[in-house]
C-alpha cells in the first residue's frame, strides 16, 4: 500500500452532499494526495463512507482516521474491512481508535474501559474473528490512533502504524522513538493560509477548542511539556503555533518538512478556513503545487 508522502484530513467532508465529497475526492486524487482521511463522529458511518469514496475515485488510498472501536463489535469491523480489502486491494487502511469517554458513554450508551486494555481485546477478538466470506486476495491493514507510549507500541507491533492527530513535531520525534524504523507514522497536521498572525490564530483556536476540552489530547499535550496554561483560554499562542501550521504556503511545506525530517513517513493535511463547514478545496490545490506533489506521485 502506498501513501505516499502527503495525504488529505477533512472533517469538512461530513458538512458536504456526498455529490460534492465525490467530486473533491476525485479532484484529490487528481493533484497527488496519496491518501483521503476521513472522521467518524457523529455522521457518516465509517464503512460505508470509505466504500463510497472507493467508489469515487480509481488509485488513492482512503483511510479512517479514526473509526471510533465503540461504533461496531470486533467481528463486524473484521469482516468490514475485509470486505472492502477484497474488492478494492491496498487501498482501504483501516484507522482505529478508542474515541474519548464523553462520546462513548454520553453519547453511545457504553462504559468507557481502560484505553489501552480495550483496544488489546479489541484487536484480539478482530483477529479471532470468524470469517466464511471470500478472503480478500492481500491482507487487510490497520492503524491505530495513538499518542502515548504504551498505544504507540501497541500500534508498532499489532497494526501497519500510528495516525497521531492533533500533535507538534516534537511528538512525531517520540512516536517514531517508540515505533522504530518499520511502522508507518502518519500524523495530522492542520494548516490556515493567512499570513496575518491574528487572523490565523483565531481560525486555529475555533478548530482547537473543541480538542482542548479532551483529556486525552490535553494528557498527551501535557506529557510533552506544554503547561496548564497553555492549554486552557483557547491555547497559548506557542501552542497554537506548534499545533497549526499558518502563514504562506511555504511556511507550510516547512512544517511538512519538519514532520517528515522528525520521522513521519506520511502527513496527513487538514486545511481550515473561518468557516469550519466549508470544504477548502483552493488551499488543497495550493498545496499540492507548492508540494509538487504530481511530479513525486
């Protein structure tokens, strides 16, 4: 499976008729992005979504980032993902996560367990799973979201890597520390196109806000030595700046670069705009441009 170097997050996709998502999938795929990654929250369902956006485009990998374990029993997600595998081979990566405890006991119903246990009995009960349908002709692959230790060797050693979200370079440094050479390390990365430093800030706080109220990605912030003043009134100005890339695209191909130089094999882009339920479609072409990305695909 190939990613290549750059790929696509947008949590944008799920504001859009599928129509549209089809027709920006198709474009994606077009300039070069090795790989579309999508959410799973409260819309679309996981499965199904990465089925429609195969459908709608020929080579690029689409991949979950991060379908929530909590949506589906371990045998149904087995069985979905190499359900998928067998029609379209190495272009499903299958990205799993544990979600957080206000989603999962909130607003599904279920007791929220230990993170790292669960995920453990999960990818044991995916593996045992029963499974009579035809085999797909390559295996199936899986990431899990990770971001301390204990889920970043989880995920060297039971799955293809990690999908780190919402995470500085200098947590690319540690994951790869503990992944070592050979698991993929595909972290997200968002970005503003706006040079005006005020202007930029407030698109990144709007997007951080909703994260900054989450203990994991608060615990894991702190872990990696930003204070309890950074991360409270909407984010330091050093942590918003280490989070989000802004400024000129070339600004932002530097923190790409970064990410890479740190150990990431792929980075995932997530383009804001003032308005969170747009799909920025200009800033993605922008940056298949500046990242030359056909001439490297």
């Amino acid at each position: 499976m190939d990613l290549g170097k750059v790929g696509v997050w947008s949590f944008a996709f799920e504001f859009q008729p599928w129509g549209q998502v089809a027709e920006a999938a198709a474009e994606l795929e077009e300039l070069g992005y090795g790989a579309i990654w999508y959410p799973e929250a409260v819309g679309r369902e996981a499965l199904v979504q990465a089925a429609l956006f195969l459908g709608a485009t020929k080579r690029v990998v689409i991949a979950s980032g991060i379908a929530n374990i909590y949506a589906r029993d371990a045998m149904t997600a087995a069985a979905g993902y190499r359900t998928l595998a067998e029609v379209w081979p190495d272009r499903f990566l299958f990205g799993l996560g544990v979600s957080h405890a206000h989603l999962v006991t909130g607003l599904r119903g279920h007791e929220y367990s230990t993170p790292y246990r669960k995920m453990v009995a999960y990818l044991e009960e995916m593996d045992r799973a029963i499974y009579k349908a035809v085999a797909p002709s390559v295996e199936p692959l899986r990431v899990l979201a990770a971001l301390g230790p204990k889920m970043l060797a989880l995920a060297a050693t039971r799955s293809r890597g990690a999908h780190p979200y919402f995470v500085p370079v200098s947590h690319t440094v540690k994951a790869r520390e503990i992944l070592g050479q050979g698991p993929l390390l595909a972290p997200e990365l968002a970005f503003v196109l706006e040079r005006d430093a005020e202007k930029a800030r407030a698109v990144a706080r709007a997007h951080m806000s909703v994260y900054l109220k989450a203990p994991n990605y608060i615990n894991n912030l702190l872990r990696l030595g930003y204070t309890e003043d950074d991360v409270a009134r909407g984010g330091s100005d050093r942590l918003v700046d280490d989070l989000v890339a802004w400024g000129s695209v070339e600004d932002v191909v530097a923190r790409v670069a970064a990410h890479h130089a740190a150990g990431a094999d792929h980075v995932c882009l997530q383009a804001l705009s003032a308005d969170p339920t747009a799909l920025p479609m200009d800033a993605y072409r922008e940056m298949a441009v500046a990242l030359a990305l056909k001439a490297v695909r």
